[in-house]
C-alpha cells in the first residue's frame, strides 16, 4: 500500500520524480483522487505557502513544490474530469495588459490549484477584453489579475470598469495582486479584495468563494 505521506513530504521539498511516483502507485491502487488531492495535496500546499509566509523557503523552493504538485496533479485531473468531480470552483487568472511578468502569478496559479481550484491562466499582458472574453466563455466566480509595475496598476482598474460595464461585474468576484498593490488601490478600483502574497491569495479566494 503506498504511503501517501510520501507525497505530502515531495511536494514540500519540492521532489518532482517522488511526487509523481507516489500519485501513480496511489492510483494504480485505486486510492480515490479526491482524497489524494483533499487529504495530502492540499495540506501539502497549504504548508509551503505558510513556509513562504514565514520566510522559511522562499520563490526557489516554492516553485518547486509548485512543480511537483503539478505534475500529481496532472495524472489526477483526468479521473476527476472522467468522474464528475467538482473543483472548489474556477478562477481567471491573468497578468493585466502592459505587464509582461507572470512568475508571481504563475506561482499563485499553482497554488490555487493545489488548493483544488479550476485555474484557466491567461498569461501576460491581458486586455480587458480578453478578460471579458473569458467570464462569458468560462463562467468562473472569481477573476484575479496581477501587476508587478506601477504604471500598469492603472491596467487593473481599465480592466475593473471594462467588465463592469460589460454587465458582468456582478457574476465574478475580483481579487488583484502584485508587488505595487495595496489594500487601499483594491477598495479604490472597486476590487472585492487582494493579497500580497501566494498563501494569502488562496485564503482569499476560499473566503471569496464561500
């Protein structure tokens, strides 16, 4: 019987070969992907962004145990597409236009998606169109937008108003991060909150969310 502390402890140190060894062999024997991803991914993720928090690991070590939860993640996803599962809901994520950073965003993607969320990651440098695109073609509950740069700040809340004014404000939530952002610009553009941080992003969604 394979020992799923095993994945837990991968993800955490960030062993891409041992965390997808552990999924396969859990799957192979029949162990319920939903349990897997609710009992050991989850925490797992949860712990190394709390490391993150804590200046204990830092963006090496988080992207790693990013990158090994996702590559469990990929063998799981299938069965729970085959098997109806639900996510905890589904999320736009995207880096707002005129900003070509997306490793913090990424990095939130992946941890969204380890917290059992449906993540569509539209890159970088994304037009308030394509985020209105997206709403109507994915249906999510939240959008999140990120910006690393002053001067694209002023993108998010192109972005807030475009939707708005699209009639769809009111089907989405929107959380907004990034180095430069504050509490005070997201009440300001009319954002329902943000965080300055990957833990503290997937907190704020679960609390959009419910």
């Amino acid at each position: 019987m394979t020992d799923l502390k095993n994945l837990y402890d991968a993800i955490i140190k960030g062993n891409l070969e041992l965390s997808v060894s552990t999924t396969k062999s859990a799957i192979d024997e029949g162990v319920d992907p939903q349990m897997i991803i609710k009992d050991f991914m989850i925490p797992a993720m949860d712990k190394i962004g709390g490391m993150f928090e804590d200046c204990d690991v830092f963006i090496p070590e988080l992207l790693l145990a990013a990158r090994a939860m996702k590559g469990s993640l990929t063998l799981i996803q299938p069965l729970l597409t085959s098997g109806g599962a639900e996510s905890n809901g589904k999320i736009i994520i995207g880096t707002v236009r005129g900003d070509l950073h997306d490793i913090g965003k990424n990095i939130v993607g992946s941890m969204l998606e380890g917290a059992g969320f449906q993540v569509i990651n539209l890159g970088n440098d994304v037009s308030p169109q394509k985020f209105i695109d997206a709403i109507q073609t994915y249906n999510p509950q939240i959008v999140a937008m990120s910006a690393l740069l002053t001067t694209t700040m002023t993108s998010m809340e192109t972005a807030v108003n475009a939707i708005r004014e699209a009639g769809l404000r009111d089907k989405v939530k929107i959380m907004i991060g990034g180095a430069p952002v504050t509490a005070n610009f997201s009440n300001k553009i009319g954002a329902d909150g943000y965080s300055d941080n990957a833990n503290g992003a997937v907190k704020l969604a679960r609390e959009l969310i419910s």
